[in-house]
C-alpha cells in the first residue's frame, strides 16, 4: 500500500524534497507519495492541514519555512518532542506517536515532532571526511539553522564553540538559553562575539546565516582562518565559501545537509535505512 508524506512551507513550489524523497524510495524499494503541500501562513491553517493529513492517514511531513516554529508549539501540546527537537526550538519531521494512540490517544493528539536538520548537517561533514572530534568550531548566524545544530555538533565531540551574529545579543542569548536547558550544552565552551570581530584560527567555520539570500558578503576578519568552511545556503555562488577557498580551505555548501536531514526523516517514518552517499549520486545525475 502506499505510504503518504508530504513537505508544508509557504512557498513551497520550489521545494526539492518530493525529489530526494522519490530516490530514496526507489533505492530501498517503498512505495510512497511525497507532494508539496501549500499552507497560507497563519497558524490555524497549518494545523488545519496537518490534522487533516495525518487524520486521513499521512504517514509523515516535514515542515519548512515559515512553519517550523508553528510545528513546534503543535507537537509540545499534542504528542511530544525529541530532544532535538526541544533544543532547537523547532520541528522539521511529524509523525505519529503511536505509543500515545496505544493509550488511547486521538491520531491528533498524537502528532509528535522531530529535528533532523542538524543532525543531517554533522553527518554530511563527516561523509566528506571533516573531523567534528576535538574541533574547534565556529558558527555565523544565531537564528532557528544555528540554534538546531548546536546540540548535535556538541553531541559529535567537538572541542569549542564560537557563536558570532550580526546582532551579538543573540548569539549571547542562545548560549544561555540552551546552556540553562541542556545539560550536554552547558558542559561545553561556547563562546559567542560580533560576526565582524570573529577572528583567529579554527577547524571549521559554518555559515548559518540567511545572508546568501541577500547577495550581501559577511564582514569577515581577515586573520580568521580555517581548514573547512561550510555554508547551509546552496545552489548559487556563495561569497562565503569563496572567501575560505581562496585561502586554501576545504569548502562545501548545503545540498549534502538538505539531502542529510531528508534521510534521517525518511528513515524515522519508514525504518529504512539510506545510503546517503548513493541517493546524493543519483541525485545530481538527474539535475
Ligand atoms: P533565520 O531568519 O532564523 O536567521 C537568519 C540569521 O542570518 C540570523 O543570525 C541573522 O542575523 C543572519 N543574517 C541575515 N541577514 C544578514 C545580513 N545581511 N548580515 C549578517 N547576518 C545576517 O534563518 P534560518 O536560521 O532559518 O536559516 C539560515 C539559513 O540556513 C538559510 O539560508 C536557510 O536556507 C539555511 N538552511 C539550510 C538548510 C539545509 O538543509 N541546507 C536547513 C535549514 C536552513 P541577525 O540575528 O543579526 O538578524
């Protein structure tokens, strides 16, 4: 029987996953439909629709801009959040909690939420053979992007964290916040500073930033140095990146972290596993 997923974002026709979605299906043989689902931007209407697709037997969605807070705020009423979820303050995956429909639970008071964006992140680094252990790490950006990866860069080894924004007082309230919530974040060093003022040496620098959207270039400090850097943005040229690479460092940007974070949800709703790797091939075969 075929199995239904679908992505809701406004907009949404510009969205790859229904493609990334269909490879991984063909690759371990399941038969589903995954389409983009168009939702105005209200919070009523998303959880409109999403209690209408899972009540009409929707096996899972991701949720994309500007909807992952919303989806946040719905799960933490209704079925749950993994503690991915809870640290970045948002839901890209639902599901249904099927423990709680056992107990009796409406399928609507049952939709739980999961964040696989960072997570996919720290497993594209390490697919292109970029050491997380012991790194020293920095990070641009201090909205939802940055917020979710924190907790699995940390959960990967590093050594230290930087956090830097345009607005310093951001970074600095992100660090408190999830240092006061998460035992394993407060743990660690995380330091947080002025994009313009991040400087020295580090393994790895990661653009978390929306500022590609823009065109606009990120005042970065000449004495800031790197090995790797790696922006979230893709499928255009990045200054980022070329400011790293024309100082020698290894760089990528974030198709690897879309198609990362789309297997890690394809693989909580179905129990397949996904060869990334594959996937990714195939992938860019057909671009
Ligand atoms: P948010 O709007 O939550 O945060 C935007 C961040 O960018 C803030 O830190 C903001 O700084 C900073 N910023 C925006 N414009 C500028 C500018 N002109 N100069 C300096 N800093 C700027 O966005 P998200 O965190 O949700 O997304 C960030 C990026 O990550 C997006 O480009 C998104 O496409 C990408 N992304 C990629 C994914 C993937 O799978 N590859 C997954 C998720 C996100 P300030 O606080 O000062 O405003």
């Amino acid at each position: 029987m075929t199995q239904h997923f679908i992505v809701i974002g406004n907009p949404i026709a510009h969205s790859k996953s229904p493609a990334i979605h269909e490879q991984f299906a063909r690759q371990v043989g399941a038969d589903i439909s995954y389409q983009r689902q168009y939702c105005p931007a209200d919070d009523a209407s998303f959880i409109a629709v999403v209690e209408a697709f899972f009540c009409g037997g929707g096996v899972g969605a991701n949720v994309t801009v500007p909807f992952k807070q919303t989806a946040y705020d719905c799960c933490a009423a209704r079925g749950g959040l993994s503690d991915h979820a809870k640290t970045a303050g948002a839901v890209n995956t639902l599901l249904i909690n099927k423990a709680l429909v056992a107990k009796g639970a409406s399928i609507a008071e049952a939709i739980y939420g999961d964040n696989t964006d960072g997570q996919g992140l720290v497993n594209h680094i390490a697919s292109l053979g970029w050491p997380l252990a012991d790194a020293r790490v920095a990070l641009i950006g201090a909205g939802g992007a940055a917020r979710g990866v924190i907790l699995p860069l940390v959960e990967a080894g590093i050594d230290t964290l930087t956090i830097a924004n345009r607005t310093v007082s951001k970074a600095t309230d992100l660090v408190k916040e999830l240092s006061d919530t998460s035992p394993v974040i407060a743990a660690k060093k995380i330091e947080s500073c002025a994009t313009s003022e991040l400087s020295g040496a580090f393994d790895i620098v990661i653009n978390a930033t929306s500022i590609g959207l823009s065109g606009d270039t990120l005042p970065l400090d000449n004495n800031l140095n790197c090995q790797y850097a790696y922006d979230m943005m893709y499928g255009r040229a990045l200054p980022f990146l070329q400011h790293f690479a024309a100082r020698d460092a290894q760089v990528s940007e974030g198709y690897g972290m879309l198609i990362g974070q789309a297997a890690l949800s394809f693989e909580r709703w179905t129990g397949h596993t996904i060869d990334v790797a594959k996937a990714t091939e195939s992938l860019s075969q057909k671009s």
